[in-house]
C-alpha cells in the first residue's frame, strides 16, 4: 500500500519513524519523508562543520545512509532529530579526526577550501562562525540554525549542559568582536 507525501508530510517524526521502521528496506517512502524534513538542518550542520564543500556532501550522503541502516534499530529513547542529528555531528566530528591525523593534511588547502566555499555562498554568517573552532561552531549552528534547545544539544554532542553554555557563550563573544572588527552589523 503506497502512501501519498501529503499523507506522509502530516505525520510527526514519531509516526514517520514507525511507519519506515515496517518499510525499510523494501519500500522507501517514510524514510524519505523524514529525510527531507530534516535536510536543510542536516546539510547545514555537515556544511558548517565540514572543511569544504565536498566533503559536507560526502559526510552527508553517509549520513544518509547511517539513518537509512539504523533506523529499523532506533529505540526512540530521544526524539528522532537529536538521533539524526547526533549521527550528523559524528559523522564529521570522525572527518575532522581523520584529517587531523593525516599527515599528508595540509592547512593551507584546506583554508583556501573553506574560502572557496564561503565565496560561493556570500553568507556573512558562515564565514563568521569559519573562524570558530568545530565544538563552538557546532553548538552555534543547534542553536542559532537549528534552534534546538541548550538539552537537545548536549544530548546530541554528549556535553554536560553546562559546559555546552559557557561554550556558547565564548562563541558569541567571539562572534560579537569579530563582528566589531570587520564592520558587520
């Protein structure tokens, strides 16, 4: 039995994840439905923690397809978004790490990528929060992009919620003198 996407787009998250729990992998519908709900954030996440663009839309396709392979495990003891997004920020949290350890990683290029990338966007606020560190730019785009909760976001980066809102409030700051610095509003 086929269900329509406007039938699909009324069901909560909950609903999808039931309903794709009995699909998978056989039939693709509530799956992608929520995928598409939740995309832009996805995206945005992977694209702002990301050194460049191709290696956002590569953290995001395995992204993807981790849900795509877990979902039929997903117990529900959190919401369906902070799951996703906690495999979104692992997932390049573990490129980060893998760069980092490369030794053929070279910080010049990967400058000139993340340049390149800001270039093409034009988005003040990207390449502000470029100069924050992967930790501070993660918390600053749950809770400024997403506008996920401060427990959300702990739940998602496995930080005490303390500590995530003094992160936060250094990456503001940060964020406001750079922003008297360059001339931005």
């Amino acid at each position: 039995m086929a269900v329509s996407l406007q039938a699909l787009d009324r069901l909560t998250d909950t609903q999808l994840v039931t309903l794709a729990k009995h699909q998978l992998p056989h039939a693709t519908g509530a799956y992608e439905a929520l995928m598409l709900r939740h995309e832009s954030v996805l995206t945005g996440l992977c694209r702002n923690l990301c050194p460049g663009p191709e290696q956002a839309e590569d953290v995001y396709q395995e992204v993807l397809l981790r849900i795509f392979h877990h979902l039929p495990g997903f117990r529900g003891e959190s919401a369906f978004r902070t799951w996703a997004y906690r495999i979104a920020y692992n997932q390049c949290m573990d490129l980060l790490r893998r760069q980092r350890d490369d030794q053929s990683f070279d910080p010049d290029l990967h400058e000139e990528g993340r340049e390149y990338a800001y270039a093409l966007s034009g988005d003040r606020f990207e390449r502000m929060i470029a100069a924050l560190n992967p930790q501070e730019r993660t918390v600053v785009t749950l809770r400024l992009v997403s506008e996920l909760e401060f427990q959300d976001i702990a739940d998602i980066t496995g930080d005490k919620l303390s500590a995530l809102k003094m992160r936060y409030q250094r990456a503001l700051e940060k964020l406001r003198r750079q922003s008297e610095e360059t001339g931005y509003p």
